[in-house]
C-alpha cells in the first residue's frame, strides 16, 4: 500500500505521451483465447490489471511473453481449464470477459460471480442474457455462474442489450464471433474499445460490421487465426491530462492521443474557456490564456461524455469561475470523490445523482483517500492545485489503471513523491 504526497504544482508545461488503452487492452487478450495461434499485441500498457489479465489467460492455458517493453504474445494452443479461478477474479472485475472466448472455444466457462466494487453493484445480467440468446444454458451454483453451449455450440441470434453496456457488448461479440450464423448486437455499446476489438477480430478471420454503432453484425466463422495489433491510446488518460493542464492553468501538448475520441472533452473544456489546438494525433491545451468558468456536464453511453472523465472534471470545477452541475446517469454510486475533494475545502452539494459545484474553492493540501482509478486521478488534480501538501492513500486504485503516472506528471512539471508504507 502506498501514498503520493502531491505538492501544489504548476503551471504544468511541456508533453506528455498517452498509453495504450486500459480498457481497450483487457478485451484484446481476452479475444487472444479465440484462436490457438499466435496473436501479438503491441502498445500495451504495464498495469496492475494487465498483470492480472495475465494471471488469469495462463491459469486457463495460454502462455503469454513479453516481446519487447509494451508487447506481448498470446498463444493458447490449448486450453486447459474452463473455470477462472475466485482468487484472480475477485482482484479484477473485467476477468468476466473470459467467459464469451471460453464458451466459443470450449462450450463451457465457469467464473465466480464478479464482486460489484466501489461505484457500483456492476451486476453482469445482460452478458448472461446475451450468452442464453446464443443458446447457453446458463446455471447459478453458489458463487458461480456457469455458461454452457448445447451439442451443436453456439447458434447465433438477435440479442437487444437494455443498456449499453461495453463489457457485455464485448463478452457477446467474443462468443458470436465462432457461433453457426449470424449474430446481431442491438442497442450495441458504442465506444473506441469496441471498435478496436472488432478491428482485431476481424483481422484474426472474423465477420464483424457495425461497430462503433448501436447495431453490431456479427456472421459466425469455423476457425479464428492468430493476428498482430496495436492498442488505441487511451482516450481517458488522455482527458485526465487535459484536465491536468486544465487546473493547473498551464500549457500541455498531449502526445499520441486520438481527439476524434474526445470530442465531448474538448468541447466542455473550450466551453470552460480553455485553449484547445486540435492536431491529428495530439492535443495542445492551454488552460494558461484567460479566465475560465463554470459548465453543466452529464454524464452518458459514448459518443456522450464518459463517466471515467467525471470525477477528474468534477475536481477542475472546483477551480473555475461559477457554479457547475454534474449527472452522472451511468453507474449508481460515482460520487465517492465528493466527500473527499469537500475535505479539501471544495463545496460541492449532492442529491441522488446530482451533483453542484461552487466554483473558486480555495483547495487546501490534507489527508484523502483514493476510493476508485478515476476518484485517486481526481484528487491528484485537486492536489496540484491545492495549497500545501496533498496526502492521498489507498494509491493502488490509482496504479492498477494508469502507466507511469507520477513520473508523466513530474514529466510536466508536478511536483509529486511517493511513498511506500
Ligand atoms: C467499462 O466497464 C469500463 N471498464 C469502465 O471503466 C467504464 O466506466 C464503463 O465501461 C462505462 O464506460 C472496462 O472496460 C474494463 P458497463 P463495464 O457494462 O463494461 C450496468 C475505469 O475506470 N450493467 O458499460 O463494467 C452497470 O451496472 C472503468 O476504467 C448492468 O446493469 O461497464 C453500469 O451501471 C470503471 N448489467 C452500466 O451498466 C450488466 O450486465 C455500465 O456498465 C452490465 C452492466
């Protein structure tokens, strides 16, 4: 268990170079199980969660090397086991997404019910109602859930997700991609991740279209062959940085980053009066030219403004001229941060899932604690630009989901020290 003293800093200056995508990454090897060939992916982020990803695909079978620094082979000639083990998927609820690669390989995938974690109960009903339309017999025993396909596998089917939910869209997509006919996704999710995992698939022999938009095809194939592909950069590190420039009032060039990505960012941003260069692969924000001030932001399935940016843009709010509001209407409890940012002497009200902002807190350094990734991103922020010194703990919620995040911030800058217990 470690600290970050984060010290007030700024104005943040020079560039940083955003990571391969988190949230993009762990689909990717889950859809590595697919096919009993070599799959190479490269510009993956070194991450806690990797890590675990890691632990779990060679746990049921594939044997995974590191090529060079941020790129690993997958290869699961193989697999040996079914069931994901308790240990390892209690640590990482995204371990569900083994199930839909497992049941499409093997016709069987058992997993411990994933725990729900601090925003929220993260229940996984529309993966299961996806794998039942493909014909799964899905069975509860205990703590587990069991999937398992009938004689004949898979069989694809319409499947209309109540939410659009990215990890079920994902599990779906992964178990379709081998069923006998075709699959469609309606009410699909829509985010980059779910492009960059059909873009893979197609590339190992899938017969994917639609992605990117609420309606995905899926047109099952016999046989999926290894392929090499690169991560997208990830869009919500790169709006933390932005927020980073942001509330620090500096001036930050943010490298190998992908805008069409971050339209909603941006345009809340420049709403707030912040100085945005948009290149193609770069952003160059000024958050150093003039006054800023208060907007409402709510919070919605992508293309909308992404609920991981929330607590990040909640914690710069607090900075600007005026009042902001902020809904959050994607998960139920995303306002852990509140109480914290409030103990650094922000005034923020909350009613259900609203939330109001006053503007010009006078931030002061304490001792807070980081209660999720994107809540400990959150308070980073809030630290640079507070007075004194900033204690924040339970720092592992923060390092499981961003590489290298204090040594790209002193990049900048920031003046930031770590500290192990
Ligand atoms: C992914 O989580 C991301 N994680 C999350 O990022 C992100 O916040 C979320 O999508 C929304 O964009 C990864 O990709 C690994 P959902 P996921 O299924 O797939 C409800 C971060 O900080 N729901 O779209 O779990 C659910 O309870 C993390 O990087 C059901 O009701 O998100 C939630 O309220 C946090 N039933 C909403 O949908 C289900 O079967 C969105 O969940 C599934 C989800």
């Amino acid at each position: 268990m470690g600290k970050y003293l984060v010290h007030h800093s700024g104005p943040l200056s020079g560039e940083v170079v955003i990571s391969g995508a988190k949230n993009a990454v762990l689909p990717l090897m889950a859809a590595a199980l697919l096919s009993e060939d070599k799959c190479v992916i490269r510009d993956v982020p070194q991450l806690r969660d990797v890590a675990f990803m890691k632990e779990i695909l060679t746990s049921l079978g594939a044997e995974i090397e590191e090529v060079e620094e941020n790129t690993i082979s997958i290869v699961t000639e193989d697999i040996v086991s079914t069931e994901a083990q308790f240990d390892l998927v209690n640590k990482m609820r995204a371990s569900i997404l083994v199930m839909g690669p497992l049941l499409a390989r093997k016709g069987r995938a058992r997993m411990p019910l994933p725990g729900g974690c601090a925003i929220g109960a993260r229940p996984i009903d529309l993966h299961l109602k996806g794998l039942e339309a493909l014909g799964a017999e899905i069975i509860f025993k205990d703590t587990y859930v069991e999937a398992r396909a009938g004689g004949q596998g898979l069989i694809g089917d319409t499947i209309y997700l109540d939410f659009p939910s990215v990890g079920a869209t994902e599990n779906i997509m992964m178990a379709a991609v081998l069923a006998e006919g075709v699959t469609f996704i309606e009410n699909a999710a829509e985010e980059p991740e779910i492009v960059d995992l059909a873009n893979f698939l197609n590339k190992m022999g899938a017969r994917i279209k639609g992605a990117g938009t609420d309606t995905i095809k899926i047109e099952g194939v016999k046989h999926l062959s290894g392929a090499k592909h690169t991560v997208i950069p990830d869009r919500i590190e790169a709006g933390t940085f932005m927020l980073a420039a942001a509330i620090t009032r500096g001036n930050v060039r943010i490298s190998n980053a992908v805008p069409d990505h971050l339209k909603p960012i941006i345009a809340k941003l420049r709403e707030c009066g912040v100085r945005i260069e948009v290149g193609d692969e770069y952003l160059i924000v000024r958050g150093d030219l003039g006054p800023q001030s208060a907007t409402d932001i709510k919070t919605l399935p992508y293309p909308g403004f992404p609920t991981d940016i929330q607590s990040p843009f909640m914690a710069y709010l607090t900075t600007v001229e005026g009042a902001s509001t902020v809904i959050e209407t994607v998960f139920e409890n995303r306002f852990m941060h509140v109480s914290q940012l409030r103990k650094m002497g922000a005034s923020i009200e909350t009613a259900g899932n609203k939330a109001i902002i006053k503007g010009n807190a006078s931030l002061r350094g304490t001792q807070v604690m980081a209660t999720d990734l994107r809540a400990g991103a959150a308070l980073v922020l809030a630290g640079l630009a507070a007075e004194g010194v900033t204690e924040i703990s339970e720092i592992y919620h923060i390092e499981r989901g961003y590489e290298k995040f204090i040594e790209k911030f002193r990049g900048l800058g920031a003046v930031i020290e770590r500290i192990d217990d």
